[in-house]
C-alpha cells in the first residue's frame, strides 16, 4: 500500500472511530445511570461527551440534560444550571431544549430549583451603546462596532467575538437576533422610492440571504418567534395598523391583523408559538385607552386582556414580552401609581387574573431570554436630558459653557424659557423623588442668586413661557383630548386657568411682547400636518398663522417679524410674520438647536464641520455665509436652544439619549405554578 494511502487510510479510521466514541461514549453513560445505578460514573461520562464532542451539538445537549437527571437523582441543585445552560445555549437543538426548560419548570414548581428562591437582578455592563434588550442575553450580545461597519457577535466582556456582517460605516442594516442567537435579522436602509430588504444570516457570519421586501414606509420592525420560524412585525400608517408574520424559510408574508383607529407598538410570539399578543395605543384622542390583545398565531378574533386608560401624552403602559412559560405577559405600568412590572396571566388566549405586581422601577424596553429571565432597559437616574448655559459676548460669541445642576429625570425636554430679565428660568421636571409622582414639576431657577423652587405640579406634559413685563408664566398642560392654557404667579404660585382647549397638544409656546397673545404649535398624530396657533389671552381668539406639512415644526421669533420653519432634514426657512414669500435661510442635515435673536437679525444653531466638530454657528437673517461662533455643549441634535432677553446668554436643552440607558438582568421574577 502506499504511504498517501495509508495515511488517508488511518485519517478516515480515525474520524470514523471519533464520531463511534462520540455515540458508544454516551451510551455506556446511558447504561451506567440505568441498568448498573453508578450515578457518578454517569456524570463523568456525560460531562466528557459535552466536552470532547462539543461540536456535535445534538450529541453535546443530550449529555447535558442527562447529565442534569443524574443530579435530579443525588438531589443535588446542579441540575437546574445544566438545564439553564441547555435552554440558553442550545436552543437550536429543540428536543433537549424543550426537555430541559420542562425540567426546570417542574424543578420551580415542586422548589427544587438551585436558583434563589428570591428575585435576582444584575446591571450588564456593556460599552455599545446600541445594545437593546433583545440584542444580549446577559451572557452573549449582537452589537455594531460603527467605526468599521462590522455586526459583532461575542460575549459581552468583549473576550471572544466574531463578525457577522460588515458593510460601509453609514451603511449597516438594523439587526434584530433571534431568542437563540443562532440567527439575526436584518433591516437594510431603502433608497428613496424603493423597498426595505429584510435578510437572515447565521450568527457564525454563514448563510446569509434575503427573505423579503416591504414597502419602505412606514419602517417594519420585526420579532421572532421561539422556534426561528417566522418574524412578526406592524405597519401602521393612515391610521391602520397591519401585523404581518414573515416565514424565515421562503419569507411569504401574511397578514393576521388590520387595525384602524390604532396604532400597533409591540408584538411577540408565545413560546409555543400558538399565540400573538400586541398592544394598541390609541391614534386619536377621542378614546385615550391602551389596549393588549392576544390572537391566534395563524390569524383569528383577538381577545383583549388588559386596558389602561390614559392620563397623560406620557406613555404609562408598555407590553414587554410573554414569560418562557407561556404563563404570562410581562407589562410595564404606572397602575399603582408608579412605574412597575407586572405579570398578565394568560390561559389558552384569555386573561386568567388581575395582574400580579413583581416590583417597582423604570421598565422602557423588555425581552425574556430562552432561558426564562428578563433583560430589561431602564433610564439612569437624572433622565435623558441635560441643560447648559453660556455667556455671549457682543459678536454673539459663547464662552464656557456650564451644565446647570437641575432636578431633572426627564425622558422629555425640561423646554427650558428665559424671564423678562434675564436671570431667571422656568422649566418642567420629571423627577419621582419630589415626593409627587407622575406628571410634573414646573420650577424656577434663579441663574443670579440662586435657588431653585417648584411653583405647580402638573399632570401631563407641560412647557411654560415667561411673561415679558410681567411676574408670571403661562403654561400649556396637555392631557388627553385637551389642553389647559394656565397664568401663574411667580411670587405667590397662584393659579389662573384661562382656557381649556380641546383637541391636539399645544408645543413651543411663546408669549408676545405685550403679554397679549401666545403663540404656539399645534401637532396631528400619526405624522399629519401641524399647526402654528396665536391665541389672544382677553379675548381668547384663536388665529391660524401656517399650516405645516408633515415632518415639519415652526415658531414665531422673539421680536415677532418672522415664521420660521424647519423639516425632519434641516431645511430652514423664514417669512414675515405679516405674510409674503418663504426664504430659505438654511440646508444643513446635522443642524439642530435652532432659534433666533431677539432682534431677529440672526439664527443661531448648532451643526459639525468637515472635519467632526460641534460648534455654535450664526447665518443672518438677511442671507449670508454661516459663521462658526465657538464650541458646542453636547453632540446630540436633540433639544432646543434659547437666546436670554438681553442677548448676552444663550441656553440650551440636550437629549442626550445615547448614555442614559442601563441595562439590567431579572432572574425569578416568574411565580411557580401551581400543583395540580
């Protein structure tokens, strides 16, 4: 025989012998847990199957979850972390995964689990800052590194990684893993006029390939169902709402659900995969109630099982996910008065219970891991929102800037406003620990001497406007179908409710020079046309100024010459107040903080240069060349900014949402069935 042969010869002797080891391995551990009773010997054996053929998938979760009945017999507690691990990294292997997610629950039902019998939770540190509650599992995430356009897959320490994808730095898709993290989703951008793509690919980089194409708007952002069978995503647009379940296989998209007068904001599949459930927050304000139903996967009547009525324009109920038992919903909800999870009890469908209060505390985002904890997005402490202040000098050029210490927890702009003077402001606060929940707290701050005090407490979304020669400020408090036009002293914090409007939310209000009218913007839902309002105090006459077309804002300058207003991509523009012909004053798609002197000779904003920096710019009103005036605050494009009186300070209100989230892991949150 030749040597070459020989040698092939014994490669394939050998490879042939390791996969027979791999299978007689595990059945001599199989015969010395059943017919000898030698449990430890079992474990041994067992243990060295997982190890040694770890690339056998199936053949490695097996061996775990019989390795995992061999402790159940020693009544030791090391069974539940086998059966974790299974659930957790083996959940493309669906036998042993249903077997071992079997075992734990029937281990936490009769409190045999090894796991506290208290609720655990944990902060997972992750430097991305794009990794939501669906992208980690506490142990492993999906994340982006954007300065290479790479998707990565690895554990969270960053220690071992791969890439999944790669594309230009401006072009990476959105990404969405499957419960498994053997797969993720992806959302590729669309060209104007053209569809979004919607892609698979393996976490292991293999096997890409596009499944579908959906009209581009509205955006469709899809879940996955357990099994990695279908993704399920909802379109709302016009005022309907379409939920649609994608096949993973051939993408062939179908319809389940058509919904008018609602718009759709979350949807998940049960475990099993029989179910849907969705919430439904209301497009209009006619009928301010939140609704979650739960459907047939294969489309049917939905039955609603939970409803909140709304408050406030601030969102107090979000659906999270379906517990791993298929037992119940996870919902965040402001019920008790204050932000907490809850437990909904589903039964074949149908609610089965009130809802089960878990714990108190800020629930933004949700998603339960296969192995049944729940990784869930909350706001640090302080909010999403951070206010600073410069001086300016006579060329309007910034100096330091300061960030004021305010008592903020806000989610939305504290829509910060000068007094008469100049050495005062109002703001709103978010802020639980005033010792008054929800809602809230329109304050003052004293930038001269000092203090900072509360003068009303709210019960929606507010922004206030000083008077210009008087010792009050006028708020617009938006609540459901309504808003209340108030006057408030700002010595004695006496309250004068001077209108109550019905309708849309009122925004950017503004008071005139003689303290005689107000102005501000008047917003449709679901994306519709806005209004700029001005509303006379004595006579409370209402005047249409301009009717803005969707994706656009606008307000009225200090001095009152000009209409000013902006769309979603920076295009500025200006006309006098008493009527006339558009200008464009500004194209610029990362701009942001715009507003004008108070003579109304400039507009002032924020914008980068060629070379990245953020910087204070000004163009004149007259037209012109833009101006870099000094450096900027923040890098956010979020906010507002807001010039004093007398010209010689500027303020400006960042949202600066891309550090403000945490990430947190809850573990035995799920009460144990009861016995039969």
């Amino acid at each position: 025989m030749k040597p070459t042969i020989l040698i092939a010869s014994l490669i394939f002797a050998t490879a042939a012998l390791a996969a027979e080891n791999g299978a007689e391995l595990f059945q001599k551990a199989v015969t010395e847990e059943r017919a000898a009773g030698n449990l430890e010997e079992a474990i041994k054996l067992y243990q060295r199957v997982a190890k040694e053929f770890a690339s056998d998938r199936a053949l490695a979760a097996k061996a775990l979850v019989q390795e995992g009945r061999c402790y159940e017999k020693l009544g030791q507690d090391k069974a539940v972390k086998l059966y974790e691990q299974v659930a957790r990294d083996f959940s493309d292997q669906r036998e042993p995964a249903t077997q071992a997610r079997a075992r734990l629950a029937a281990l936490r039902q009769d409190g045999h689990a090894a796991a506290p019998a208290t609720m655990t939770q944990r902060r997972i540190e992750i430097t991305s800052p794009n990794v939501g509650p669906g992208d980690t599992d506490g142990h492993r995430a999906v994340y982006e590194d954007s300065a290479t356009g790479e998707l990565i897959y690895g554990d969270i320490a960053g220690n071992s990684k791969h890439v999944i994808f790669k594309a230009k730095p401006d072009e990476l898709p959105g990404w969405s893993p499957s419960k498994d993290f053997s797969m993720v989703f992806l959302r590729f951008h669309a060209k104007p006029g053209q569809p979004q793509t919607f892609a698979v690919v393996n976490t292991d980089g293999t096997g890409y390939r596009e499944i579908a194409k959906l009209d581009a708007s509205p955006h469709c952002w899809p879940s996955w169902s357990w099994d990695n069978r279908y993704l399920l995503c909802a379109q709302s647009h016009d005022g309907t709402s379409r939920l649609l379940r994608i096949s993973v296989a051939d993408g062939q998209t179908r319809e389940l659900l058509s919904l008018k007068a609602a718009k759709v904001t979350a949807v998940n599949f049960s475990p099993d995969g029989r179910l849907v459930a969705y919430q439904a927050q209301p497009s209009s304000v006619a009928d301010p109630v939140s609704q979650i139903s739960v459907m047939p996967a294969e489309g049917g009547t939905p039955q609603m099982v939970y409803e909140e009525r709304l408050t406030s324009m601030l969102p107090s109920l979000r659906l999270l996910d379906w517990t791993a038992d298929g037992r119940y919903l996870a919902i965040a909800s402001e019920r008790t008065g204050k932000g907490a999870l809850h437990l909904l009890p589903i039964k074949d469908g149908k609610s089965a219970g009130a809802p089960v209060f878990v714990r108190a505390g800020d629930f933004e985002l949700g998603a339960t891991t296969a192995a049944g904890g729940l990784i869930y997005r909350s706001v640090e402490p302080g909010g999403a929102w951070a206010v600073y202040v410069a001086s300016l000098d006579a060329n309007s050029r910034p100096g330091g800037w300061k960030r004021l210490d305010l008592p903020l927890g806000n989610m939305l702009n504290p829509e910060p406003q000068w007094s008469g003077d100049s050495n005062q402001i109002v703001y709103s606060a978010q802020h639980e620990d005033m010792g008054q929940t929800g809602g809230e707290s329109i304050r003052l701050r004293n930038l001269s001497i000092g203090g900072d005090r509360e003068i009303y407490h709210a019960l929606g979304y507010t922004n206030c406007t000083w008077a210009s020669q008087q010792p009050k400020v006028f708020c617009a408090e938006n609540g459901v179908g309504k808003t209340d036009i108030l006057s408030i002293s700002v010595d004695s914090g006496q309250v004068e409710r001077l209108h109550n409007s019905p309708g849309l939310p009122m925004f950017g209000l503004h008071v005139s020079r003689d303290d005689r009218a107000l102005y501000m913007f008047r917003s449709k839902f679901g994306g519709e046309e806005g209004e700029l309002r001005q509303w006379e105090i004595a006579t409370q006459r209402e005047t249409m100024l301009e009717r803005m077309p969707p994706g656009t804002w606008g307000w009225v300058s200090q001095d009152e010459r000009w209409v000013v207003e902006v769309d979603e991509q920076r295009n500025l523009k200006i006309r006098p107040t008493s009527g006339g012909d558009w200008k464009a004053l500004l194209s610029d798609s990362h701009a942001g903080h715009f507003n004008l002197t108070p003579d109304g000779d400039w507009l002032i904003y924020h914008t980068v240069d060629s070379a990245g920096k953020h910087g204070l710019y000004r163009v004149a009103t007259a037209g012109g060349q833009p101006e870099r005036l000094g450096d900027f605050p923040t890098n956010t494009p979020d906010g507002s900014l807001e010039i004093s009186p007398d010209g010689r300070k500027v303020m400006v209100a960042a949202g600066e949402y891309d550090t403000v989230y945490e990430l947190w892991s809850l573990e035995n949150f799920v009460p144990p069935a009861p016995k039969p």
